[in-house]
C-alpha cells in the first residue's frame, strides 16, 4: 500500500508548522539536517522544541537564520537548489513551489515573474523550510499527499511591501490557481500563509483519503492563541482495500500524443501522480503517416477521473482522452529500512496471502550510498539485498 500523507489543517498552515509537524511524526531531525547541509547555504541551524498549547502536545521547529534583508529571485533560488545533492524529486518539487509563489507575487503585483524579488519567502528560514518540508516527506517515503480545505483567517498582516489585508493577496492567488477548498474563518490574523499555501498547491490533492493510520503528528506555529495554532499530519498508507475505493472503482485514461517535447509529457505524467494516480507510463507508438509518438496512459481512482482529464488537457496537446472502467487483484506491501556497512537504505517488500515473495531497494537512497562512497550502484544494491532477510539488520519496519 502506498505511504500517504494527510495535512489536517484545522488552524491552517505555515512552512514551520509543517516542518514541526512531520518531526512530531517521527521524521529524525539529524537525517533532515544531514540532507538539508547538501544545500550550499551557511549561517543557518534546525532544532526542535516538544511544546504543550492547551491540551495538546506536539513540535515547534526552529529555523535559525539571521540573514534578513538579502531579495533573491526565482533564478537564485532556482540555483541553490538545484545545485545541491538532493534527490530529483527532492530538487524538482521545491523549485516549483518557490515557482508557485514567484507566480503569485507576480500576478498580484502586475509584472513579469523574472522581475518578481522574494522578500519574505527569499528569506533563508524559507529556504530551509520549504526544502526541508519536501525533503522530509522523502525521507518518510510518503508517496501522496493530501490536505483538508482551508482556514484563511482575517484582519491584516504587516509584510516587506507594508499592511496587507488577510488572507495576503499571494496567498489567495495561490489557492485560486490550485481551485483549493476553503473554510469561513474570522479568527482575527493569518491562518493560512503563502508559503503554507504554495506547499499544499504544488503537492496535495485536496481530499481526505481512505488510510490506515501509522502516526500522528502536531506542528505548531509561532503565535500563542487560545486556540490551539498547530497543524496535524495523519501519516499512513492508502487503503486500497477500502470498501468506499472498490465502489469507487477504477479508471483507466489513455490518449496518443505526436506533437509535444518529451520533457513536457513526462512533466504531465509527474503531475498525475501527485494528484492521486496510482500508476503512469508512457508507451511509443507509431502513428499515421509514420510519425513516431506516444501513449500516455493513467491508472487512476474513479472519483479522481476529472481533475486528471483536467490536467491532461491543460498539460498536453492533446485533443481528447479515451477511458474504460479496470478493475485489478494489489499485493499488499511496507517499507522498512536497512543498515549496512555503508549506511541505510529503504527496502519495500511484496506481500501476497501473508507470504513475503519479493524485496526490492529504493533507488534513492542505493544511489545516494553509491555516490557519496564512490562504489558501483550493483554493488549497494547487492549490499541491501544480502541484508533484507538479517533481522539484526533491520532498523525500522515503517509499514
């Protein structure tokens, strides 16, 4: 079963409050910090404080970051980036989220997005926080994310171009380019902040899935309120055994494509896994008057069939999409992780009538310990092997 998120944003969302809400859920600190120093940048630091608000227990992640008056574009942050080791998704999934903001900026203030010069979401906490909420999510193996609708809030909140009035104009143009649900709520400061939204826009289907529970985690923001001001994360994995889905159904969607760069059809596949197909593939076909192309086909949740024809239509020239009713027999599986002489490596494991048949590394991290000790990616991958069955090898069974 795929490992799933759900941000419960029941007091809405903020960068710190989803870092300290996937720490609370038991993301180690120390492998977030060791991933997060791959990024070029000094002059920063990440602790973690356990807090009580009310009757609820949960985590403030500190970002120390002096640096406050240093604007950098898109292209700046673009570059930090992706310079840094980081896992692809890791480096593409940040980039678009400072992507998702530049827009914003640019759209509220009525000018190109290259001329668009972050202020507050420039800042380095920001950097920290965003890359460190995606990587975080990597590091978990959370492979779909999903949100509640969202409190906005009200009055007014003081930023780098002066009073804005709440929810801050980039925040709601955000929201407004995803179509994201929101709630009616008048508790009197912001709730729901840009970078919050713009993390939530680029990764999240907003829905409450069917899941089975693996942890609970509280994040809390800055401000004490009489209200708890946390955001919840439920951590888990999709139950695709759920009556609710079997009734559901599946959908699958094809549609034969010739006229489009490759990197932009395997930007739409991306996009269709994170807003909740369970399987994409891309087939070439040879199509009339020989020209060469390709079969983009999506496996996805009845209920999901029209946002995902949505997106294939705004992502791709095609003209029109075909689609039939599927339905399938899932092996049940986890993940845990490996320990070897050269450091640890997530394993998922095959279930099938409660017999383990089959083990396979995570290509991430083998290729991480591959690069970082200058051995072959074989020879990681034949490490962890050797290792899945040695229980003294095991450090953390996650499914």
């Amino acid at each position: 079963m795929p490992r799933i998120i759900y941000f419960d944003c029941f007091s809405g969302i903020s960068g710190d409050m989803a870092l300290g809400a996937l720490l609370d859920a038991g993301l180690p600190i120390e492998t977030l910090r060791e991933t997060l120093r791959r990024l070029d940048i000094d002059g920063w630091d990440l602790y973690a404080t356990r807090e009580v608000r009310g009757s609820l227990a949960g985590t403030r992640a500190h970002v120390v970051a002096p640096e406050g008056h240093i604007h950098r574009n898109l292209n700046d942050i673009r570059a930090i980036i992706s310079a840094a080791s980081l896992p692809a998704t890791v480096i593409e999934r940040s980039v678009r989220i400072f992507t998702i903001l530049a827009e914003a900026e640019a759209r509220v203030h009525g000018v190109a997005v290259d001329q668009i010069h972050f202020h507050e979401v420039g800042a380095l906490d920001a950097i920290i926080d965003i890359v460190g909420v995606v990587a975080g999510l990597d590091l978990l193996g959370v492979e779909q994310v999903f949100a509640s609708p969202l409190p906005l809030g009200a009055g007014w909140v003081r930023a780098a171009h002066g009073l804005l009035p709440v929810p801050a104009p980039a925040t709601l143009a955000i929201l407004a380019s995803a179509g994201a649900p929101v709630t009616p709520d008048e508790t009197p400061f912001e709730l729901t902040t840009p970078t919050g939204a713009a993390i939530l826009a680029a990764l999240a289907t907003f829905r409450r899935p069917p899941m089975r529970l693996r942890a609970v985690g509280y994040g809390f923001g800055a401000r004490q309120t009489e209200r708890p001001n946390a955001l919840r994360v439920w951590l888990g994995d999709l139950d695709e055994d759920d009556d609710s889905a079997r009734q559901q159904g599946l959908v699958l969607l094809e549609t034969n494509i010739d006229d489009q760069p490759a990197e932009q059809v395997a930007y739409a596949a991306d996009r269709l896994r994170e807003v909740g197909a369970l399987d994409v593939w891309c087939t070439p076909i040879l199509m009339k008057k020989g020209r060469t192309g390709v079969l983009l086909s999506a496996l996805v949740p009845a209920n999901l069939e029209e946002a995902a024809v949505d997106l294939i239509m705004r992502e791709t020239t095609t003209l029109g999409v075909r689609r039939r009713a599927i339905e399938r027999h899932v092996c049940e599986r986890d993940i845990m992780e490996v320990a070897t002489p050269l450091g640890t490596a997530r394993v998922k494991r095959k279930w099938w009538g409660g017999d383990l048949i089959g083990a396979a590394p995570e290509y991430e991290d083998c290729a991480r310990i591959a690069r970082e000790h200058g051995v072959p990616l074989a020879t990681v991958y034949q490490m962890v092997m050797e290792r899945v069955g040695d229980r003294a090898s095991i450090l953390a069974p996650n499914g």
